[in-house]
C-alpha cells in the first residue's frame, strides 16, 4: 500500500467523496493527522479522526523525553495509545515521530560523553523500532539537524548531539534500518524546507537536499524526507507553490519518497476572506501533491483548531467546534477531481498598463484583497474602477489589490522578483 495501488474507477469518474480518507485512498496516498493523548478520551475528537484520516502520529508522545525519562527505562504506554488508535480504531496506519532530535529530551542525555550520546543513540533507536516492529509504516529517524541560519558555514545544528556526535545523523539512520521489519520507511523530518525555489526557503532546503542526497550516495540507508510546511499566508504565491513542485521533482529523482508531516496554515486575524485563501492554499498544495509520484502522504499537525499549537491562529481544517471549514470543501474537490468553475475571460483592457520593478511605493489603496485568476483580470478590475480613480494595482495572479497612486521604476529588465508586482497606466509615471 499505497502509491501504485489505485482504485481503477476513479480514473474513468466515481461518486463524490465523502470523507477525505475516501477520497485520498483513491489516488493512493495517506491523508493524516497528529493525535494528541490527551484528546484520547474526547469521543466527537475520536470520532472526527477516525471519519476523516488514515494515518496518525503521535504529537508528542513518542518523543524520547516520553519514551525514555530514564536511561534504559522506557514508558511505552502513551506511545502505544495512539498507535492503537491508529491501527484499532482509525483502521488505517501508524507512523513513528521521532527517534533523534534535538528537542524534547531527558536531562540525563545532555550529561553523557561524546561515546556515552552515540551509544544511547544507538539503543534508543533500535529499543523504539524494535517495539513497534512493523505496527509502524515509518519513522522520522532524525527531526530538524539542520541550520536555520544561511550565513553559518557549518550545515548543521549545534545541539545535544553534534558535534558531540559528528556523524550522528548517519548513526541513528543505520541503528533504525538494521532494527526495523523489511519495507518500514526511514524519514529526515524538517521545516522551512518546502520551498526549493523561494528565497525564505531555498537556502535551507538546498542544504537539505545535498546532505539527502549525499546520504544516498554513500548508501545510508534512507527512504524519505518529510517536509514540514508550518506555513502563513505568505506563501499563497506561485513562486513558492512552483519551488514545491521542484522539490518533489528533485526528491524523487533520487528515488526518494516526501511527506507532507505537520501542515498547518495559520492566520493573525480570521474572516471569510481569510478562510477562502486558506482553502485555497490546502487545495494547492493537495494538487501539488497528487500530481507528484513522490509525494504519499498528505499530512496535517492535528485537525481541529481547538487542539494546535497554534491556538487562536486557526491553522487547520477543522474550526474549534470541529465543524469543516472551506478547506474541506477545496480538498475533496481536488481529491475527486473536480475543476473550479471557469473564470470568464476577462475583457481586453483598452488601457496600457507598464509592469514596475517592485510593489508600489507610496500607494494609495482603493481596494482591499480582490481574488483573480490571472493578470489581465486584474488590469480589468482596474479599468472597472477607472472612475474611482484606478491607475495601478499589485498583483500575483491570484490576489490584486488596487491603487489611485503608485510610485516606481518601469521594470525595463523583467526584475521584479517579489511576491506582488506593480502595473501602472502608461503616462502615469511617478519614479521614486
């Protein structure tokens, strides 16, 4: 299971779907959440996972602070919940988080020698995979080794382990692989990786990627890499969706699978404008996704906004009284196919609009956030409200927003490179 085994109906057209389980089983891939403990005992939060997911991971507990407070002395049972959960329950799959990572741990790891961290390494590894056997489909082996910072020469974090354990991010991938069952899948797990393209993201998501692949070169045993995506609005551009798609193609070039792990869009303020741009982002990133033969698990970080990390910022699918929002909507669209109304051709503008090499400067707004379905429609826009004054508007294709008073430079070179350029009317030049 699961990329390769299809449901032969929905290639020729099937019955809507009802759950977005249902709905993902038919291309193939997972659509998964993470379980938090506690919520165990809550029956509309159980019963919610279990309508809607295939796959569960643990949020927090099997992390080594809760699987090994002591040295050698492990506490499985919180752990062994969710797996049960998963497999009992959900009927569906368990995937394991985390074996090595710099976060979460006991005091006691922070107190061993160099010899004693890469000897607990090791039989960490092999205790947590060899106890779940082949209850877990895959682990992330190693969660966030490498560097936020662009500028440091050294790809990696200083943490617990490095440099303490120079190779320790081999070391925990060949303990896992020599204690799992054949066919468990071996995972490098990290955020702000998403993107190879973005210039927020490129810098990081390149140092992953050379040390994946050298991994691969060198015969280290790795199936995977999970890509977190913590992500805001911000990201609603096509140059960080097109930045996704070379990911997935880079990964699976290497013969690699991806998972998406611990998705969840947040916003600082919340309104019907701002649902809609987040179902639109969650039904991006699913398209992205389906259409990539890499890319087998589609996976949020939790399902309610009444239980995230992110509380108050409204991230995920499901609101606080666990209600669908737009996002479930978009996504069971994408799951069963279906295309968006088409958007009329807009009328060709009888005016000439010059693109500027950035956002406007100095703008006067006229209009708040306007959804498009390309350029020209928002030059049409603009044309609509010529009485109003329109003269300018930023724009990414998909967003516009329209101004009486824009300054800036013609964009002569094709540079612009922000998310939302400026168009102005031609003769209407004001130069910063």
């Amino acid at each position: 299971m699961f990329r390769g085994l299809l449901v032969i109906g929905c290639a020729i057209g099937v019955q809507s779907s009802d759950t977005l389980r249902e709905g993902a089983e038919k291309h193939g891939i997972y659509f998964g959440t993470a379980i938090r403990h506690s919520k165990l005992k809550d029956a509309a939060y159980t019963a919610l996972a279990k309508e809607q997911y295939n796959l569960a991971t643990a949020e927090n507990s099997c992390k080594w602070d809760a699987l090994e407070p002591q040295p050698g002395q492990f506490t499985w049972s919180e752990c062994d919940d969710i797996r049960d959960f998963a497999l009992n329950e959900m009927k569906g799959v368990f995937r394991g988080h985390n074996l090595c990572w710099g976060n979460q741990l006991p005091d006691w790891t922070k107190s061993l020698s160099p010899d004693g961290k890469r000897a607990a390494l090791i039989r960490h590894a092999k205790a947590v995979v060899t106890h779940y056997g082949t209850d877990a489909f895959a682990w992330d082996v190693v969660n966030e080794a490498v560097t936020d910072d662009k500028h440091a020469s050294d790809p990696l974090k200083a943490n617990n382990w490095y440099p303490d354990v120079p190779d320790y991010i081999d070391v925990c991938f060949t303990a896992a692989r020599e204690a799992a069952p054949q066919g468990t899948k071996l995972f490098y797990n990290d955020y702000s990786i998403d993107s190879a393209t973005t210039s927020d993201d490129k810098p990081k998501a390149q140092r992953v990627y050379d040390m994946v692949k050298s991994m691969v070169t060198r015969g280290v045993p790795i199936d995977g890499v999970g890509l977190q995506f913590h992500i805001g609005k911000g990201k609603d551009n096509r140059n960080f969706y097109g930045g996704f798609k070379a990911n997935l193609d880079q990964y699976e070039a290497l013969g690699l699978e991806v998972h998406i792990t611990e998705l969840d869009i947040s916003f600082d303020s919340w309104s019907s404008m701002n649902e809609k741009k987040q179902a639109d982002m969650y039904a991006s990133l699913l398209q992205i996704c389906l259409d990539s033969k890499a890319c087998t698990n589609f996976e949020t970080w939790g399902f309610t906004d009444s239980s995230t990390w992110f509380a108050g910022k409204h991230p995920l699918p499901f609101d606080e009284d666990m209600k669908p929002k737009m996002a479930v909507k978009s996504m069971l669209a994408v799951l069963d196919g279906a295309s968006p109304a088409p958007t009329p051709t807009p009328t060709p503008s009888t005016r000439t609009y010059e693109r500027l090499d950035n956002a406007c400067q100095n703008p006067r707004g006229i209009s708040g956030e306007l959804s498009v379905s390309s350029v020209d429609e928002c030059k049409a826009k603009c044309d609509d409200s010529a009485a109003r004054g329109c003269v300018a508007f930023d724009t990414n294709g998909r967003y516009c927003y329209l101004k009486s008073h824009c300054e800036g430079s013609v964009d002569s070179a094709s540079s612009c490179a922000t998310d939302h350029c400026a168009y102005r009317l031609k003769g209407d030049e004001i130069v910063v």
